[in-house]
C-alpha cells in the first residue's frame, strides 16, 4: 500500500509490506543475507548501502507517516543526527543550534565539530530574534528539537522554516519526542526529520536505532554521506523495528492520554513544585504546541518540593522503573543530571535550565490508575 490519504493505523499496519511471493506468509519476510547477486540487477544490494528488502520497506513505512518522499534507517538516533548534520556541513560552515537539545547532540557537536572546522552557536532562548540573532553569512544548517528533552519547551516550526528560506539554510529537526503520530515538521516546511528509533518507533526499550526523513534530493544527500560512515542497522532488528511500528499509533494515543492525565494529577499536587508538560494549559507555550502538534506525548518533566527525598522517592516507587531510556510501553523515570545530561556539567545543566532535583517521566501504557496510585504511595514514603 502505498497512498498519504489512508488512515495513520493502516500506514503503520501495512505500508511498505515485503510480499513474501515464496509462500505467501502475512507479513514481510526476514532478508537475513548481506549479499545479493552484481550481475543482471537494476540494484546493487547491501545493508551498508541503506537498500535491503526489509530496509526498503521500513523507510517506506516511516516516510508515509512524516509525509516525506524519502527515509533512511540507521543504527541509532545519534547515527542519524551525526550523519545529516555532517551531510550538510563542510568545513568553515556555521549552524544555529537551539538551546537545550538531546545531551549526546550536545555532546557530538561541541567534542566533534571543532576536529571538522564546523562553527556553530546555541541560542540563547526559543524566539524569532535568538534565531536570526545567531545567523551569519557562513550558516548553513539550523537544528531543532522540540519538544525538547528533558523541558519539553515549544519551538515554533514556521517561524523556524521561513528564517530558513529566506536566508536559503537547511532545517534538521529532532522529532523524537513528538513522534511522527503527533508531528509531522515537513508539513510545516521542515526540511529533514531525524528519530532516534530507540524510543517510540521501537517503543519496548528491547532495541537500539536511527531514522531520517526528507525530500528525495536531501536523503540522496544524506546517503551519499551514510554509505561512508557505515551506520546502517541490522537487518534483524529492522525487521523488529517494523514489528513494532506496526502499533505506533495506537501505543501513541495511550501515551497521549495517560500523560495528559498524570500532567494534571502532578499540577494539582502540593508536594510537586513545577510540571513541564506542553499539553497543560499552564504550560507558556500551550497555544504553540496545540497549533502543531495532534497531541503531546507520554513525556513529561517535574520538580518536587525541598521537603521530598527525591532519591528516596525513587526507590519507593513500585510500578515505575528508575531507567536510563525512554518512550517504552512502560513508565520510566529519570534524574537527567544524574543520567542523560550528567556529562554537560552542573554549571551547563543550569544554564539550560536542568534543575539539579528535576525528574523526567516517561509515562507508559499501562493503566493511567496504577501509575498515579505508585506516584502517590512514593510520594509518601518520601517526605522527610
Ligand atoms: C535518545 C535520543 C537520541 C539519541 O538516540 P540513540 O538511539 O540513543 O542514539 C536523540 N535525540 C533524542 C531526543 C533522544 O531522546
């Protein structure tokens, strides 16, 4: 099946399907070979080359739901932002980079782009001026994230697209956090659509991958460059991450509505001093998120008072697992400056707005009930 008009459940049921013409199985065989024949093909085939079967197939799938012409998967969400961002950057280039993104994007550009003679400046806040402010005449790229891990700040998409063409720079945009259910950055003008697969697209914390998503002339670009860093994925966990794509929307709708709910279950709380969830009226930038996002996400950040014992809490809680990743079917949770953002430094965290007691929950699909009721029993296991 091939056509954008069909329904988001039936893109990721059935888009891109390998027809198993040996034996008619329902769903697409597994490739597991890294050599195809050289002589009287139209293709030459290799998984390094981005053009297996069940590679084919799974870009076709993620491009349908990002409303691209194009995709490609790699070995992990930083293979994918390494790649692109390298694809479009030469030496003595300049890119704007938004304020607070993923720590390890942090992390590549600050430790790598100096070995390539890359320039490059983070804004200092979300507006149109802290943007165009960074601009010069050698930029070439602006990267975004939103919404951003782990504040869950709003940056707004147009705005970010016309800057863009009208200075004729590339847009990259990490799309993670949002999912291609809930955003879909090329309808806004976004040029390139970055996942790391690690989270919701694999969605059951089991594997590790990357995807792009762009115009064919851009992917063509990104390939060019993919080839020779060799970050394509394995064909077997391809085929899982096809597997698991096949529920993307209706695990999304679940994380949706479970967030939402615990969101305003925390806002109500006394003992929680702040929550950052786009989808809480409290939230500054609740009009943006509406007008282009379809829903928020099963991510959301909180501060708890002074008189908790946050490392206590964690501990104390039953049903959610203190963890390192995010975006599975399970809730986790997580103290960025212990884990994901711990590498940037306390001076740094604070400068991006990192609380140093902040905590990250990934609210799962389990049974929105039970995740309150375990929040609540730490809650009060902790109080000092
Ligand atoms: C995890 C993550 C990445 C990096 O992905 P890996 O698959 O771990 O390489 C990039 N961006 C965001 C927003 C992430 O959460």
């Amino acid at each position: 099946m091939k056509s954008k008009k069909i329904g988001v459940n039936t893109i990721c049921t059935h888009v891109g399907d390998v027809e198993d013409k040996q034996f008619k199985g329902a769903i697409s065989p597994l490739y597991m070979t890294n050599s195809y024949a050289y002589e009287d093909v139209k293709v030459l085939r290799y998984p390094r080359y981005f053009n297996t079967p069940n590679q084919e197939a799974l870009c076709k799938k993620i491009a349908a739901l990002e409303h691209s012409d194009s995709a490609l998967i790699f070995g992990s969400g930083m293979a994918a932002i390494s790649t692109s961002m390298l694809a479009f950057l030469n030496e003595g280039d300049h890119v704007v980079i938004q304020k607070t993104i993923y720590g390890g994007a942090y992390n590549f550009i600050v430790e790598e782009f100096p070995k390539f003679g890359i320039e490059f400046d983070f804004t200092e806040g979300f507006s149109e001026e802290d943007f165009t402010s960074k601009i010069k005449n050698n930029t070439k790229v602006i990267y975004i994230e939103t919404p951003s891990n782990p504040l869950l700040q709003i940056t707004d998409l147009n705005m970010i697209s016309r800057i863009a063409k009208e200075k004729g720079l590339v847009t990259l945009i990490d799309n993670t956090v949002a999912s291609p259910i809930n955003q879909t950055p090329i309808d806004f003008g976004i040029d390139v659509v970055i996942h790391s697969a690690t989270k919701y697209l694999g969605g059951h914390s089991d594997i590790c991958a990357g995807a792009v998503a762009a115009s064919e002339e851009h992917i063509k670009r990104i390939w060019k460059v993919g080839k020779n860093f060799g970050g394509s994925l394995s064909e077997y966990t391809v085929w899982l991450l096809e597997r698991s794509m096949k529920t993307l929307a209706l695990r999304i709708k679940k994380h949706n509505k479970n967030a939402k709910k615990v969101a305003k279950w925390l806002y109500k709380n006394p003992i929680v001093t702040r929550v950052y969830y786009p989808g809480l009226k409290s939230h500054p930038d609740y009009k943006l998120a509406k007008s282009q996002m379809k829903g928020f996400t099963g991510m959301l950040s909180f501060e708890l008072k002074e008189s908790i014992d946050t490392a206590l809490f964690l501990k104390s809680l039953q049903l959610i697992k203190p963890s390192m990743s995010l975006a599975g079917v399970e809730s986790t949770i997580l103290a960025p400056a212990k884990t994901s953002h711990a590498l940037l430094g306390k001076e740094e965290r604070k400068k991006q707005g990192i609380g140093e007691g902040l905590l990250r929950l990934s609210v799962g699909i389990e049974n929105k009930k039970d995740i309150i009721n375990d929040l609540e029993q730490a809650f009060e296991k902790s109080i000092i």
